[in-house]
C-alpha cells in the first residue's frame, strides 16, 4: 500500500490543501472544528509529514508563554495542566516561564522573552496579571495576553481576563465555622501583592460582622502563601492567653502549617483546634484529618484563560474582533475532617 | 545620552558584532563565558534590542523540550527548575511536554513535537528515559537528547544520561530500619515501568540479606509511585497478623499514604510504626512527623542533564566532538521523625 499524501488528507477532509498545510504547521487561523476533522483524516490515513521538510516550509513555531512566581507546586502544576490542554488542542506549544514578580525589569524581560522565543501570546498568573504598570507595558508592546486574577466582577478595565471571586469563597469557609460555634477564628493572610490576599481577608471580616463578631486584630497575622508562615502564624495564635479555636488559612499551604503547629503543640484537630485551607490542592485530601477548603478550579480557570487567548488570537489572524467581556469563576466550600463543632465554650480571659 | 548600539556592546565585550548578534538571538554556538561577557555590556550599557527587528532577522527560536509523565507535582517542578535554570544561562527557552509514557505512537509524538515546535533538543524523564525501543527511535530520527535514568553506574550504551543511583540510597534506608531494631519491615513498590522500582526494591532485599533477615513476600506488596497505592497498600499491610513494624514507601507519596493509613487506624508514628519515604519532596518536611527519606537532588540532577544536553548541541554546532561519559548521582539517608527504635519484640504468630 503506498503511503498517504497531503492530497488524500486534503479529500478526506473535504478542506484545502492549504488547510492541511495550516494544520500541520500549527499555524493559529484555523478553526478547531476544522483543525480536528483534518487531524482525524491524518490518523485515519496514517499520514505521516516528513518533519524536517515542513521546518523548513514553515518558519514560525507557535508557543504561548505561561508567566508566574508562587511557590506553590500544587497551583502551578495545575495552571500548566489547564493551559496545556487548551494549547494542544489548538496545536500549540507552551513554554514556561517562572520569573521574580518583583523585579523593576518585569516587563523588559517578558518583552524580551516573547520577541525571543517568537511566543504568540502570555497567560499571565497573579500577581503579575495584578500589576497595572506590567499589563500597560504589555499592551504597549502590542504583546497578545491574558490575565487570571482575582476579582468579584469582571473589572472592566479594557484588558482581557479571566477572574476568580476569593471573597465569596472566604465568607463561605468563615460562615461554616461561625455556624459550627467557634466565634475566635484566627485568620493567616496570604501575599499581600496578591489581590487574592486582600479579597479573601475581606470575606473573611464581612462574615464576621454579618454575624454580629467582633474584630479581634490579634487574631489576624500576616504573612505569604506558605507552609512555614502557617506554621510560624499558628504558633503564635496558639501562645495567645485567649487562643482561636478555630484557624483560617489563606491557602492550603498555610493550612498545611497550622496543622503541622498543632500538631508539635499536642493539639487534636479537629477536636481542640478547627482548621479551614483555600484551594484544594491534593495535600487537602491527603493530611491527616484532611482540611476543609475552598475548591478552587484552577486547572480549568487556566484552561478557559488559555483557550481566550488562543480563540482571541486566531480572531485577530482572521481579521475579526476579538472576544467581548470576561469570565468570572467561584470557588466553593469543600467540608472535610479538618473542621468540627466547638465542643466547649472558648476559655475567657 | 544617545541609545547604545549594538557596536558599542561589541566594542565594550571586546567581540565581533556578529558574536553580540549570535547572543542576542539566542544561537546556541556561543561559548558561556563568552555570552556573559556580551550580556555584562547589554547591561552595562543599558542596550536593547529591538524585538521586532530582531524577529525579523533570526528565524529560529531555540527552546528545549522537558519530556515527562509523572503523578508528582512536587518531582515535576523540581526537574522543570532544573531544567529551566540550565536554559536560562544559555538563553534557552523551555517547553513542557507531559505525555503518556504508554502511548504507542510517543515516538512519532516526540519526533513531531521537535519538528513543529523546532526545538533544539529534549530532557527525558523516566519512564521514557528508559524505553530502549523509544530510544533508538529518537536517536534514528537525529534528535538531540539526555536522559535522566536510574542506574548503579554508567549504562554506556551508546546514549548519552545521567543516572540516579537508587539502589544503594534503598539500602542505606532499609539498614536504618534494621538498626532501628525493626525485621519486620513492609516494603511498597513504585511503578514497574520505571527502573528506579526495581533498583530501590534491590537494595532494600540486598540490605536484608546482608543483616541475615529472611525475606517475607507477604510485606512486599506492588504499587504505583501514588499516595492512594501508599495508603492502599498500608492498610493491607496493617492488617496482616503478623503486621510489620516499619514500612518502606518506595517515594514520599507512598509513605505519605503510609502515614495517612497509620493516621486512620490509630497508630502512633513512629512509636507503633515507623515510615520511610524516597525523594526528599516537601511533602516529607511539612508531615507530622517529617519523613525519614532519601535526599534525590532531583533539581541539580535536572540542571546538568539540561546542561549536558546544551553543552553538546553547542559541540555539534560547533563541529567540536561530544562529551564522553555519564555523570552519575546518588540520593542520601535523611533521618527525621517518622522512624525510632523498635519499642517492643513484634509479635510472634
């Protein structure tokens, strides 16, 4: 049997030459149902494109860049998972790109970056996707992006998103505690140049006072997104005269040290100490109890993030326009061992 | 002040203008010290390239490829870091290519992948680092590669790798356990397409029959490289008669759901069971109690496999001839809280 050419993947698919000719190279400005009935011809047939050849028709490789800085594993594996999906649906490649969000060369170095590696577009992850300077000089740059960052409404503020309500997820955690009796509920901030941070803090106190709660700041410490800044926070909670019965962590990395601190203090969780994460990263199911939280999609956050840009690219190689608003996405309370009924009333000073 | 050129960078890095040229377009026959020289200038001089321009001149972009299929985010990011940092320093970019390593068709995949995405060279991970048929597929399509493989000592079978001793960082576990006072040590496999399982299931039977311990099948029980096989296997193991007093997870997500297991069925860790793990993940820190593991510098593994590979598409560009012999590296005991002194004899049936 002699092998498949380009014309019978051409017939096959009922497309163009040309068409085949795009799909194969990855080039953006073809349509994914088109992209796929092509790509099912080519397996049908068994086409197989001489790949040296088709280097040298094509000269451009399309990649997006995936930019963050969290030291998170669990989220960044998740946000590359999402964009992935999306970039191989789409014939994509993706390069990563782990920077230092507070670096004064930011936007020279993703600049540099895109021109470089000749990337179609960048997804940019928080905080980056939060500092107006960088995504002004990105737009400046003409350098496609898009944003994930966290917001209770599209923010209409001219730059293409996606956007997560933290606050409403936070008031969920901080209500199921309250309505399990515990009134001196500790809270570990994340980041403070993460919005999330801030929005999840204001859950947090709008719960409190919904329910008639005052505000005690000596319950509240800061910190960043990590195990060690839970554990440190804990411990000073627990040292306090009046100690929470209850502790909410920012993200499940601080949880994770909140659980760890009570632990080395010989405190039962949940019996003696209740404990709230954000996220549902896989530790959330996998510590011992496993921790109530916030499910956060992140990898289908980064998906739809990635799947806007790409769809928003192959718009402005078609000449159409692009896009119109954003998606908004809300993460939703997960109950699970970590968080009990308050067995007595809270010891007072 | 007028804008620096690109012959003032030349004049100040004492090189041809066709060296800073190569620089700023990433080619990859440039010499590390050469490129920091030139870099040193950019930045002194507070040069920039025009992007544009610059697109228009070169048509090749130069990435890497990270090739991997792996359940473990926190191996993941530390072999992408690695990898990344190695790019960094030769002005590579990176793209991740997770897969299935069960694919039938990975090699055209791959052979694909490098095409489309015109990329200079791929690190492969285990498994597919150590599927010969895959192997030679990639060399006889002329890709450029290095694997990560586990291996006692350098394979020399023609491919270039660097290699994780594995089996001798198992016994050094599994005598730790021995001088515990344990003999009833439960042993958890990773998954059998990955060579490491093998090897760290060898050193901890050779490290039993050194100390004279007869092997009991009914401890040794299969598994993948998953928390959900840990705390599977655990569970049956504790439920033996004659259960075993310490337990060998073949990673850090085995011993994770050991510990999760032992948490579930009310055993004290390690005063009624000892637990070890491999890898040294920060899951192996952040658990209560921390993980006895072995220290796998996967991060620096990463690094010099990406810089080997680098080092030689800079030889091949160069004409130079590669670099002969595999470097090797081997993972060290690291005792924390999760293994003690037997308390008691075991129990006898």
């Amino acid at each position: 049997m002699r092998s498949a050419t380009i014309k019978d993947v051409a017939e096959q698919a009922g497309v163009s030459l040309k068409t085949v000719s795009r799909v194969i190279n990855n080039e953006p400005s073809v349509h994914a149902r088109t992209r796929e009935k092509v790509q099912r011809a080519i397996e049908a047939l068994d086409y197989r494109p001489d790949p040296s050849a088709r280097s040298l028709r094509s000269t451009r490789a399309y990649a997006v860049g995936l930019v963050y800085d969290n030291p998170n594993p669990h989220y960044i594996i998740s946000m590359q998972s999402g964009v992935l999906a999306a970039c191989r649906k789409s014939g994509y490649g993706l390069q990563i790109h782990p920077c230092d969000s507070t670096s004064p060369r930011l936007a020279e170095e993703l600049v540099a970056l895109v021109g470089n590696a000749r990337l179609a577009g960048l997804v940019l992850a928080p905080p980056m996707s939060e500092q107006p300077e960088l995504i002004r000089k990105l737009a400046a740059a003409k350098i496609p992006f898009m944003r994930v960052i966290s917001a209770r409404q599209d923010p209409q503020d001219g730059y293409p998103c996606v956007y997560v309500d933290d606050r409403d997820a936070a008031y969920a955690i901080t209500e199921h505690l309250i309505q399990l009796g515990h009134t001196r509920i500790g809270f570990l901030w994340g980041g403070r140049d993460h919005r999330s941070s801030p929005e999840r803090y204001q859950g947090y106190e709008d719960a409190l006072k919904d329910y008639g709660i005052a505000l005690d700041r000596k319950l509240i410490l800061p910190g960043d997104y990590s195990f060690d800044d839970g554990f440190r926070g804990a411990r000073k909670l627990l040292a306090l005269k009046d100690r929470p019965t209850a502790i909410f962590g920012s993200n499940d990395e601080i949880a994770a040290g909140v659980l760890a601190a009570a632990h080395s203090s010989g405190l039962s969780v949940p019996w003696e100490l209740s404990i709230a994460g954000f996220e549902d990263s896989p530790f959330s199911k996998q510590s011992w109890p496993a921790l109530t939280t916030a499910r956060q999609a992140t990898e289908e956050i980064a998906r739809h993030a990635a799947q806007r840009l790409i769809g928003n690219l192959q718009r402005a190689a078609n000449g159409e326009p692009l896009e119109e608003g954003n998606e908004g996405f809300s993460p939703e309370l997960v109950v699970r061992g970590s968080t009990a009924p308050l067995r007595s009333a809270p010891a007072k000073r």
